[in-house]
C-alpha cells in the first residue's frame, strides 16, 4: 500500500529525516510513534506530497507522491496537525466544499451522522470545542472515499473520553477497509490502535514491529514486589538464577528479574512455607519498549 525507502529530507543544516523505511500493508492501522522532533510530520508530509525529499523513494498505491501529487490527492486522506478552518465556516459548509474537491467523495451527510456531528452541521467552526473540531477534520480527511488515511496527532489536545470515542471511530473507519497511518507519541494509543508501529528517533527507525512484540523484545525485566509472611533470607532469592536483584523498602521486598522470576519467586516461599503478601508485578509496557530500545540506539549510534 505505502512504501518508503531510505527517506531523506533535510531544512537547511536540520537533518529532519535522516534514513527512514518501512511498508504498510492494506487494511492496516500502522503507526509513527517517537519523541518530539524525530521527524514523524516531515516524514508523512512527504507521503502525503505536501513536502518533496531530498533523496529515497516512496510508492503511495503504487503512485509517487512527488510526481503524481494530483492523483494521490485524490486518493489520500489527510489530516493535518492543528488544522484551522476560518471560524464563520459552518460544519456542513466545509463537508460540502471539502467533498467538492473529490471526483468520486463519499456521502457527507452520512459521514457527518457517523462522526456524530450531525446536531453541529450548522454550527460555526469557530463555536466547535476541541472534540468536535478534532472531529471534523477526521471528517474531512475522509469525505474524498480515499483507501489510504494520514492522521498526526489524531488526539492531541483531548480529554480522556473524546480520546477513547476517537479510537473506537478510527477502528470503525479501518473496519471499512480504510488502511491508516497515524502519527503519535502516546504509547497508550499506539497499545491501543495499531497492529504494527515504527518508532522512529532521531530521523531513523529505530524498528517496526507490532506493539507486543515491542515490549516484548526490550527484555524489560519485571519487576516484583511483596510482603512476606515471615522472614526470608535475601541470599536464597538473590541465588535463584531468574532474579537479578533483591532490595527492600520498609517491610517490602523488591525484585527485579527475567519472565521467569515470579515462577521461582514463589516456588521458593512456598517451599518455606511463607506467603507474599500484597504481591505486586509490572510487567514490561510498551512505554519501556519505547525508552529501552530509543537509548540502545542512541547508544550505537556513539
Ligand atoms: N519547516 C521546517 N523548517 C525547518 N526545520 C523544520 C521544519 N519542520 C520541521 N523542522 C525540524 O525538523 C525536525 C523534525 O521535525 P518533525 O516535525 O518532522 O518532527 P516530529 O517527529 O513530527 O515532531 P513533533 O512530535 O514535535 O511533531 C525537527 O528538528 C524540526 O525542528
């Protein structure tokens, strides 16, 4: 559906995107997620033809996003980072006129319903609160019918439950066959919506996988915690081969070790005949996926 390969875009002596690939698949929610400044937006604006790279290549539906910019409009939907609308503008107005560009646009009275705009078509742009502007602009990305969809920041700047309605309003849109990319840095999101993700840092990719596989592979080791019963000796802990540190808070105990540390943990109390008390454990998230792999790779790029 979208291929990117060695992407490269500079801004006089800013290195934006440095050396960017990856392909999304149809049907896909694929997902950009990397720290402020590691060159997401440049990298979906020149998917999205508004900017042109400097060297690498890039297929969008088997379009060139530099060379066949008109046709790949067409195709694409787009939603831009804080996109603004003059505030007289009414939201039936803008569904209109956005539908007016598409030669073949989807039903935006329908599509305004779906959102749950339809109690808003009349009311002014500038009178809409964050969710329903937020909304709006998904709107307007998808009122052309295109295959492909391009959202960055799709939640920035929401509440908690504006967030969850738009995720679940995203997942429906995919359920339509809509193959989506989307621009984040909450974890929570990506967790939540994407089937594979790109983290992308410092204008590279640091890898693409699917967010379990992400944590998985950052070995973040869990993290254990417990009241025992009686005392234990910190020694027969620190001596099972799955745990790899034994330190106490007040009348805690706190563990660090590999997957298996729980398993060891409490075979060895219960061969003691003791019991873990408020027993605690983290497990590794995709926040730790995140920060884990981003520092190895800062590491080997030193
Ligand atoms: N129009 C521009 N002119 C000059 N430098 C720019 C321009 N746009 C972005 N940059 C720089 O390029 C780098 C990458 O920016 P980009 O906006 O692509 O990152 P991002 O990952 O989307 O960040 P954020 O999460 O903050 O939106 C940054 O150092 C930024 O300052």
């Amino acid at each position: 559906m979208i291929e990117v390969r060695n992407l490269h875009k500079r801004y006089g002596d800013t290195v934006a995107v440095d050396d960017v690939s990856f392909a999304v698949q149809e049907g896909e929610i694929f997902g950009i997620l990397g720290p402020n400044g590691a060159g997401k937006t440049t990298t979906v604006e020149c998917i999205e033809g508004l900017r042109n790279r400097d060297r690498g290549e890039i297929s969008v539906l088997g379009l060139d996003p530099q060379r066949d910019r008109a046709e790949l409009t067409q195709r694409v939907g787009v939603q831009l980072q804080d996109s603004q609308l003059p505030d007289r503008l009414r939201v039936a107005e803008a569904l209109e006129l956005y539908s007016s560009f598409y030669r073949d646009p989807t039903d935006w009275r329908a599509l305004m319903d779906t959102l749950g705009l339809a109690d808003k078509a009349d009311t002014r742009f500038g009178k809409l609160s964050g969710g329903q502007k937020q909304r709006l602009s998904i709107a307007l990305a998808l009122v052309g019918g295109p295959r492909v969809a391009v959202l960055d920041e799709l939640t920035t700047g929401l509440d908690p439950q504006a967030r969850r309605d738009t995720w679940a309003l995203i997942e429906d849109v995919r359920s339509r066959g809509v193959t989506i990319v989307l621009v984040t840095h909450f974890m929570e999101e990506a967790e939540r919506l994407c089937d594979r993700l790109a983290l992308i840092d410092a204008g590279r990719v640091v890898t693409v996988d699917s967010p379990a596989a992400l944590a998985e592979r950052a070995q973040v080791q869990q993290r254990i915690q417990f009241r025992p019963s009686a005392p234990v000796d910190d020694r027969l802990l620190a001596d099972l081969p799955d745990v790899t540190e034994v330190t106490h808070r007040g009348d805690l105990v706190l563990i660090t070790g590999n997957s298996n540390a729980l398993g060891a943990v409490t075979s060895l109390l219960a061969r003691r005949g003791v019991v873990a008390q408020q027993l605690r454990v983290e497990q590794a998230s995709l926040e730790d996926a995140f920060v884990e792999l981003t520092a190895k790779h800062s590491d080997s790029k030193n």
